[in-house]
C-alpha cells in the first residue's frame, strides 16, 4: 500500500466518522437540556433547526458551529425567524455577534474541547 492510498483511507475514515458523529448529534440534540429551534425561511418554504440556545445579559445566543449550517447561511440572507422555546413560538431578528461582543460570550460560555475551536456565535435579538 503506497503513503497516498494510506492518506487517502485515513481522510475517508475521517470524513465517514464526521458524519457519524453529526447524524448522532442531530438526531440526540432534541433531548439535550437548552435546545432551541429556530424557523427559517428560505427559497418560499420554512425549515426548523434545532441549535443549543443559551442567554447572556437578556439576550439569547445560539451557536453555529457545526458543519451543517444551511440554516446560517439562509439567516444572513433572511434574518427574520421564528425561535421556539420550551414550546413558545415567537418572531425574532437574527444578528452576527463579532468583535469584543464575540470575545465577550466566547469567554463567557466555555465550550467544551471538541467544539471549542470552532467556536462561532451568533445572537437572536427580539
């Protein structure tokens, strides 16, 4: 076996466990503790993510660090969403958190190390 078919196996294996391990955290997410969905429009249909939430100073956060962010990419286009929480549905606009705001809940909320260096927050304002 050549070093490039090695390389070539190793990234394969690499790629398939990455998306193990999403389709795990995708489908177990919904019993996790501060869960909440987020309503986005895109392309004339609403589609439903569920994303970790979490408030800091009366404003929820939720995190998009994962490697499906279709969801972000249709909030930047559309950032009028829907969030619902704890079975409470309500409209919000969705912002990008950056600069000293980004540091600021970056250090507030410690990921853990597996997520820790993809660390990319973004805010709901309502």
């Amino acid at each position: 076996m050549s070093v490039l078919e090695i390389i070539i196996a190793a990234l394969a294996v690499y790629v398939v466990l990455l998306l193990l391990l999403e389709t795990v955290l995708w489908r177990v997410q919904p019993d996790i503790e501060n869960v909440v969905t987020l309503f986005v429009e895109q392309d004339g249909s609403t589609f439903a993510r569920k994303l970790f939430g979490f408030e800091h100073e009366g404003r929820l956060y939720v995190s998009s660090n994962h490697w499906f962010r279709q969801w972000y990419h249709a909030v930047l286009e559309n950032p009028t969403i829907d969030v619902d929480r704890a079975g409470e549905r309500t409209p919000h606009v969705a912002s990008p958190v950056e600069g000293a705001e980004l540091a600021e809940v970056a250090r507030e909320y410690k990921m853990g190390f597996m997520f820790g260096c993809c660390a990319d927050l973004r805010h709901v304002v309502s």
